[in-house]
C-alpha cells in the first residue's frame, strides 16, 4: 500500500477512535452511505412505542474486538486467525467486548494496518486471485477494461458485505481510484491495495449506529435496517451479517416481530451462534485459563482434557437439553474423557463396555451426586482457581461472590496482609485461611465470600474429591448473610442453593445483558433487566430463549439519542 493511503487510513482510524462516538465515521470519506436503508423506524417489532425509561443512549461507534475481526475476515475471505498479530482486548466488567476496554491507540492502528496488508496479500496472491474477485478464472490476464469492470463490481458486493451496508458510488469510486494507483505495479497489487482500504475503513473496523429519529418521540431513535443487521450478526455471531440478513435489511424485513424472530432462529441454527454462546459462557466461568494448567503431582496434558469436558457439557446443556442455568449449576452428569477418569475416582464400569480408558473423547457418565453438581465441581473450575500444589478458597469464594451473585469485592485495604498463608501440615487450609483473615482490616469482607470458597475444600488442587487433608476432616459449611445463601454443608448443597437463588439468576441475566450490549448496566437499566429476568425465570432459566429475548427486546432495537457515549 502506497505511503499516502496507509497515512490517510491511520488518520481516518484515529479520528474516529477520538470522535468518542459522537456520531458518524469522523474522517472517513467512504461512511456516506451509513444511514442507506435506514428507512423502516415507522414499524416497531415490539408493537409500540418504546418507554423512555426503558432506554439508554448506548455507544454510537463501538470498535470490533479482536474476536469480531477474526472471525469478519474468516467469513469475507474465508482468512484463518486474521487477528493473530493483534493484541487481546482488555477483560473489562467481566468480558473483552466491553466499549471502555475498546479504545484505539497509534500503536494498535499501526499492527492493524499490518495485519489488513497480510491479510491483503494472502487474499491477492495468484492461486486466490481469482476466488477472491468472483469473475471467473484468468481475470488478471484480461484486458484493462474487464479487469476494471470485475474489480467495480466485486467492491460493490464485496464491499456491502465488510462495510455492512450499500456502497454508493462515490465511495466505489474512491476504492477505484486506490486500486487504479495500486494497478500501476500490478493488477494484484491494485485489488490488494483497494481490500486493504476496506479492511482499514472505519466503516469496517467500527460499528456504527446512528440510528433515525422515531416520528413523536423525541430523544428515541430506531436502528435502521443496516444497523440492526450488523448488531444482531455481531451478537449472535461475533461477527459481520450475511447476504441473507443484509438482504433482509434492504427489503424491509427486520420491522416486524415475526421477522425478526425468524432471522433469530436461523442464526442461532448456525454453528456460529454456538461459538458466540461458548465464547460468553467461556469468559464468564474463566475458561480461558485453563490453558496455563500446571499441577506438581498432574500430568499437563490433563488441562485440556478438562477443558474439553466442560465445553461439551456447556454446549449439551445450552443446545441440546436446553436444561438452562439450574442444570447447568446443578447436573450429576458430564462428559469425562476416559484419560480423565481418575480425577472424577471412576472406573471402567462408568463408560460403555469396551471403552479404552486412555481415550481423550468426551463421554457422557453419572457423577456421584454426594460428590458432583454442575459446573462449579467440574475439575476446570476447580483448577484454574488453585495453585499449583494447594487450594485457593478465597478465590474460589471471590469467583462464586462476583460472577454468580453480582457482588463488588474491593481491592485489600492498604497494609493488609493479602498473601497466601505458608502451608502447615498441622492445620487445613480452612483453618489456616480463617486465622489469616482474622485481621480486623480485612475480616469484614472476607465474611462476605469466605464461606463461599470454603464450600469447595472437599476438591484439591485438581478438582479430586477428598473428605480429609494432612489427615484431618475438612468443614465445606458455611453461610453468607448478603445476598443470603445458606446455610450449607458442602459445595454441593451450595450449588443446589445458587440454582434455586432468584439472586442468581438475576446475576445471570445480568452477565448476558453485559456480554450483549457491550457494557455495565446503570441504574435506568433495571426495567430491561426486570423483563429478562422474568422471562428467563419463565423459560426455566432456558439459555437460549434469554438470547431470543434480548434480541426482541425494545432496547435492542431503540436507543435515546445524549449521555455520554
């Protein structure tokens, strides 16, 4: 790329990025047709106006998270780990989509404009050249005018595609002129030149949602066709709308509820929904973390047994049972590869007759129920919050406090003792965790989530059931007076309580809320909340129908137009 354009889309990027999301593409010379299809904001799939105090004034421009890169590229070009040279996003509120994590500085526009060449070039070299641009074989050997005539036309359907919306004219123009300047080395060179400047728009890197003015409302604007297009693809897909949505959008068939109902069950048909599902759920429970799994007395390459265990019991229990959160905190089942067997103390008589007990499969056994409920005893929850050779009840209660009962924990205050006791083989960890948080500046928060950790003393390490340590009987009781849970006795009598709490299931709403709009909830949030939260208790805690109605609800669909963005 010519060292005026890659300046010209480094300035376009960052105006944007400090346009704050003040309202369009600042900077960016082919955002002109933005608001194209914005032309349905007089039906409301919600069948009437939307209430003010349901409202929120979201954010207008929300950068792609590496994610949503990856995965726009992979389906536009079919480009495997396109976002591979890019740095991850920030875990901010819980998830790495949150808008406040998603700033833009010279460095990350500098490795995304490497990375949009690469990618470029991968799309551009002779083998792909043609798949690519869609005009049949031999284009690059055609004569000036045919090969202007395919590349017009690919960055017409091409470009609906990465930008999520129509290009007019102008803007087909001034891809054409990038390619033209490009061409002067070679064709290649020309269509590699102009993908890049599509791949550095900020109509690509950004969403935008301006949205239009609803007619008698004041301060309320509608998203328009385009606009929900993409906020419904990026929700359910994590990335960029498909030919069939975005025709859908042109047409005017995302007004009604049953249309928009219809494209949410064909989305969530595609193998991309599960991904997005497993991406929420991975980054909710710490998945992730797994990956740095080191026990001194367990083989390493337990860590991803374990993992796989619990993305099929994940993916079982969310698309196939469809038993919601209760059975997933709460399931005497999971999917164990055999390899695995020993960590769960089962035996050859727990599989089917035949099976090689050294088989990393996942398969579905019976769990001991005196032992096993749900997700928070699978052994990659107990793992990645223990060290390596001990337990970490503080962080085990902390998790459950934070992510299951939407609690603040605060930082330690300044001078308290926050390292981990030394082992001491005369007392357990409980016993040895109670006397260290004894400290007055740090007891009274520690009750809050102490209990909470506790509950999970009968599991090592490793996730292994145990009734003693160095010998002595362990205690899992414990009850925690705010959010009330308890009494209980052990980890799985806490579970059965977390399953049954309308304070968690609440929470639980609330997480899908964040993971979904890409942010914390304030305060005027409550009554979108209140309608999840009671369809959600409504459907059983069923997963998916808590998707169908975020996706329905009016403050997906509207937003007010001030606050801060």
């Amino acid at each position: 790329m010519g060292r005026h354009t890659r300046a010209w889309t480094l300035t376009a990027i960052l105006a944007t990025a400090c346009g704050g999301g003040q309202g369009s593409s600042a900077g960016d010379t082919d955002a002109g047709a933005t608001q194209a299809g914005n032309t349905d904001t007089d039906a409301d799939p919600t069948g009437g106006v939307p209430a003010h105090g349901c409202l929120q004034a979201s954010d207008l421009i929300r950068r792609l998270t590496r994610t949503e890169f990856t995965n726009t590229v992979r389906d536009l070009l079919g480009y495997e780990g396109a976002g591979a040279d890019l740095p991850p996003d920030p875990i901010t509120g819980g998830f790495d989509n949150n808008t406040e994590g998603l700033g833009v500085t010279v460095q990350l526009a500098e490795r995304h404009l490497l990375a949009a060449e690469k990618i470029a070039g991968w799309a551009t070299a002779p083998e792909r050249l043609d798949a690519t641009l869609g005009c049949g074989p031999g284009i690059d050997a055609a004569d000036d005018a045919a090969q202007d005539e395919c590349v017009r036309d690919w960055l017409a359907r091409f470009g609906r595609l990465a930008l999520r919306r129509p290009l007019d004219e102008a803007e087909i123009d001034g891809f054409i002129a990038t390619y033209t300047r490009g061409k002067l080395t070679s064709f290649a060179d020309g269509v590699a030149d102009a993908l890049t400047r599509l791949l550095l728009s900020p109509s690509f890197w950004y969403r935008v949602e301006l949205g239009t003015p609803v007619p008698g409302e004041p301060g309320v604007v509608r998203l328009g066709g385009f606009e929900l297009a993409s906020r419904l693809s990026y929700f359910l897909w994590q990335s960029g709308p498909d030919e069939l949505l975005l025709d859908a959008a042109a047409q005017g068939q995302l007004e009604t509820s049953a249309q928009l109902a219809a494209q949410v069950d064909r989305m969530l048909a595609d193998p991309r929904a599960r991904a997005t599902v497993r991406e929420l759920l991975g980054q909710l429970f710490e998945l992730e973390q797994i990956a740095g799994f080191n026990k001194v007395d367990v083989p390493a390459d337990l860590g991803p047994l374990m993992a796989a265990e619990t993305d099929t019991f994940l993916e079982h229990v969310v698309w196939d049972s469809q038993g919601g959160l209760t059975e997933l905190l709460t399931a005497t089942y999971s999917f164990v590869p055999p390899a695995l067997s020993w960590i769960y103390g089962l035996g050859p008589d727990a599989y089917p007759p035949g099976t090689d007990m050294l088989g990393t499969e996942p398969l579905r056994v019976d769990l001991n129920p005196e032992q096993r409920a749900g997700l928070l005893t699978h052994a990659s929850q107990l793992a990645i919050r223990a060290f390596p050779a001990g337990t970490r009840p503080i962080i085990r209660g902390k998790f459950v406090r934070e992510r299951l009962l939407c609690a603040v924990v605060p930082p330690p205050p300044p001078g308290a003792n926050n390292v981990a006791p030394p082992p001491d083989p005369t007392k357990t960890t409980r016993e040895q965790y109670e006397a260290h948080a004894s400290d007055p500046k740090c007891s009274g928060c520690h009750e809050t989530f102490d209990d909470l950790g506790f509950a999970f003393e009968h599991y090592d390490h490793a996730g292994r059931f145990r009734l003693t340590e160095f010998g002595l009987d362990i205690d899992a009781s414990g009850q925690i007076a705010s959010p009330a849970v308890g009494p209980f006795e052990d980890g799985v009598e806490l579970a059965h309580q977390l399953a049954d709490s309308d304070v968690v299931r609440r929470c639980f709403v609330t997480q899908v809320f964040r993971f979904s709009f890409g942010r914390l909830e304030v305060t005027d949030d409550a009554c979108v909340l209140d309608r999840l939260d009671q369809g959600f208790a409504a459907s059983e805690t069923d997963i998916l129908a808590l998707l169908r109605a975020i996706a329905s609800d009016e403050s997906f669909l509207y937003r007010t137009v001030g606050g801060d963005s």
